[in-house]
C-alpha cells in the first residue's frame, strides 16, 4: 500500500477508471477544504494532481467519464463542520484528461446541497444529492444540459437527518436510492421516478443506511450498513431485495460490478476490507487490506484493481492506495 497526504486531511470520495489509469476525486484539508483531483497511471506513479477552492471550503464527492472529459461534482462556498456544515451550494465542473477546468456551475437549490452522483444521459447530465434547509435535509435530483445549465430539479421529503446513496437507471426510470433518520433509527429508501423527476413510486426497503448504489444488467445493487454489520444487497427489477449478504461490525462503502461479480470495499472490525460477492449473492473471498482504516474507492482497471480508502495513524487522516494483481481467497 502506498500512503498519500496533501495537508492535515487527505480524503479521497470516488474514482474512475480511464485507458491510461485512474483518476480520484476527494478533499484537502489545510487553511480550508479544497476538492482535490488526482491521475495515478498504471504503473503506480503520480501522474498529476490539482487543487480546486474559492471562497470558504470545497470538497469533491463525485466523478463521471463524458466523450471528451469528465465531470466532478461535490459541495462549495460552505463552511465545513463535524455535523456536515452549512451554506453549501451543489458543485459541477468539466475538466479535459489532465485536469484543466473547462467550465464550472455553482446551484442553489434549498440553501444547502451537495453533488453525490452525476449520470450523464444522451441528452444532458443527472445530478443527486442532499439539499437542505435550515432544520430538516431530504435529496434532490436535477437535470442539465451539456455544459451544466438546469433544465429542471425536484427535491424529495425532508428528515431530521439523511444520506444520500446514489443514482440508477432501470428500463426507463431512475431509481434515487438513500437513507433517512427519524425517531425510530435509520432506514434505506428508493425513490422511482419518470424522466421529468415527478414521482412514480416510493417505498421503505430496510433497516440502516446505504452509502453506494451501482445498476446492473439483473438489478441494483446497495452497500452499506444494517444494524452495525457490513451490509450488501440486490435489488430485482421490481424493485425487491432478492438477497443480503452481513459481516458483523462494519460497513460496506464502495461497490464494483466487474465481468462475473461484485467487488465491496469496506470497513470491518477497523480494518479496511474488500470482498467478492457472485451475482447470485455467494461470497467468494475476503481480503483485509490494511489497519485503522476503510476502502472508499473499488475500481476495475486496465489488468488490476485499484482500491483507495482512508487510513488513520497518530491522529491524522491519510489516503491509502493499493493496486492488487491477484487476491487470494480468505477463510470466510
């Protein structure tokens, strides 16, 4: 494992694979939170790295490929605090292959919101997230065109508290899928709704919290956690869970559909872990990959995958990377 740092806090949110290598997105910490984005090639090597900030703090949450680019999303102009902060507005920036911003839109929505998926379509780009107000937070879908300019957005209930888990696309509805906090604990959400953002359907699914949701050809698949297990699930076209898969205390963070199964990224008994998980729900193998830390990032690259997360030593907050050729399987 190699270990990054780039100020008091290094914190990597998502990745993305490209021909030539993977690019990161997360934050910085220093005088004030900055989005970093990174380029490690595939021979392990730091191929460039770029600060984003402003006005107060920045943080990056978000990445997508487009034909001739990419998008980052996240949060900017806010003022960061333990509990999430205040003053945010949602946050899309095109960047060419070396990291050079192209354009960049700032969104206010309820007064305080963030980028956590960005989905580009045929005809413009997906974003979802969290908005919030000044007592209770719920999600939020928009739509843009190619440079970023809003063509519509909805916003979705509003909760003592909320995480937002991520995008999907199943036929011709999206699937917003997240969790809520009321008096009686956590529960995951999926939200249906039409291309224009209007409701289709709304229901309760489990127990906890969902930190990623990726689609596949069979369904969704959810990564989080239930009664403080690691926690993995699919969903069936109709929007049922099919099968859930637990480890005891931990949580599943960062999901991977790759050719013949599932890849999750975690955290389990303070340890960062990642696990192979058959279509049909059997574990195949787990793998502890480092100490007082978590997986954020699980990509399939080039002929290996590439996996980030955070580690923490002597009070500080440090990015971790491993690329792994081969994983044995591990005792279950």
């Amino acid at each position: 494992m190699k270990v990054y740092s780039f100020g008091i806090e290094t914190v990597p949110a998502a990745g993305i694979s490209a021909e030539d290598g993977i690019l990161i997105i997360g934050s910085v910490r220093n005088e004030n939170y900055k989005i970093m984005l990174l380029k490690l090639n595939y021979e392990e090597e730091l191929e460039w790295f770029k600060l984003f900030g402003g006005k107060d703090d920045w943080e990056g949450h978000s990445i997508a490929k487009v034909n001739d680019g990419y998008l980052i999303g996240g949060a900017v102009e806010g003022i960061a605090t333990p509990n999430g902060g205040k003053s945010w507005r949602a946050y899309l920036a095109k960047i060419d292959g070396n990291g050079n911003k192209i354009w960049e839109r700032k969104y206010h929505i309820l007064g305080n919101e963030c980028v956590y998926s960005i989905l580009p379509l045929e005809d413009g780009i997906l974003l979802g997230g969290e908005a919030s107000d000044d007592s209770k937070k719920g999600f939020f879908l928009m739509k843009t065109n190619e440079n970023g300019e809003p063509l519509w957005f909805r916003t979705y209930d509003k909760w003592e508290d909320a995480v937002f888990g991520g995008i999907a696309m199943i036929n011709d509805s999206i699937m917003l899928i997240g969790s809520s906090k009321n008096r009686n604990g956590w529960e995951i959400h999926l939200i249906r709704v039409d291309k224009e953002g209007d409701i289709l359907e709304e229901k309760t699914l489990v127990n906890g919290v969902v930190f990623d949701v990726v689609s596949t050809e069979k369904g969704i698949l959810l990564a989080g956690e239930h009664n403080e297990r690691f926690y993995v699930a699919k969903l069936s076209e109709e929007n049922e869970i099919t099968w859930e898969k637990s480890f005891r205390n931990g949580a599943a963070i960062a999901l991977e559909s790759v050719k013949d199964a599932i890849l999750v990224g975690g955290e389990l008994n303070r340890k960062a872990v990642l696990v192979k998980i058959s279509e049909e729900g059997e574990i195949l193998w787990k793998k502890e990959l480092w100490e007082n830390g978590w997986v954020q990032v699980v990509k399939q690259g080039k002929d290996r995958l590439f996996v980030t997360g955070m580690v923490e030593s002597e009070g500080k907050e440090y990015m971790g990377i491993e690329f792994l050729k081969e994983v044995k399987k591990l005792k279950r």
